[in-house]
C-alpha cells in the first residue's frame, strides 16, 4: 500500500465527526439522512466530511433516488 494511501486514510480518521461516521458504518450500511441526524451540523458540513471519507477510500456512496446509501470499503487500512 502506498504512503499516500496511507496517509490520506489517516489524515481523514484524525477527525472526530469522520471516526464516528465509521464507527456507525461498521454494522450496516446508512443512508445519509440516518447519518446527519446523529450530528448538529448542516448537510453541506455533513456531505463534506463523506467527501473526505470517500476520498481516502474509507467509505462508498451510492445513488437510490435522491438519497445516498453509505457503506464501508473493504479494509483501507
């Protein structure tokens, strides 16, 4: 695995907001309307912490109609 790769996973999971979101995709895959009521923050802030996670490749997001299904990638780690 690559240092980058690395380190990408590792900068996003420095956060707490990140850390929690995985930790609640570790038993099942959410949508993310589940997700951002767990936390007091707008959906822009919540959409660009999943951005974070899905660029280090922590997490996947798929389309179902207007709302995205959340779920873990394999180990990234």
């Amino acid at each position: 695995m690559a240092a980058a790769t690395l380190d990408r996973a590792f900068d996003a999971l420095a956060n707490d907001c990140r850390r929690d979101i995985v930790l609640r995709l570790t038993e099942q895959p959410l949508e993310t309307p589940t997700l951002l009521d767990a936390y007091d923050m707008s959906r822009q802030a919540f959409n660009r912490h999943l951005k974070v996670l899905e660029d280090a490749g922590l997490i996947e997001r798929e389309l179902h109609g207007r709302v995205h299904r959340v779920a873990l990638v394999g180990p990234a780690i």
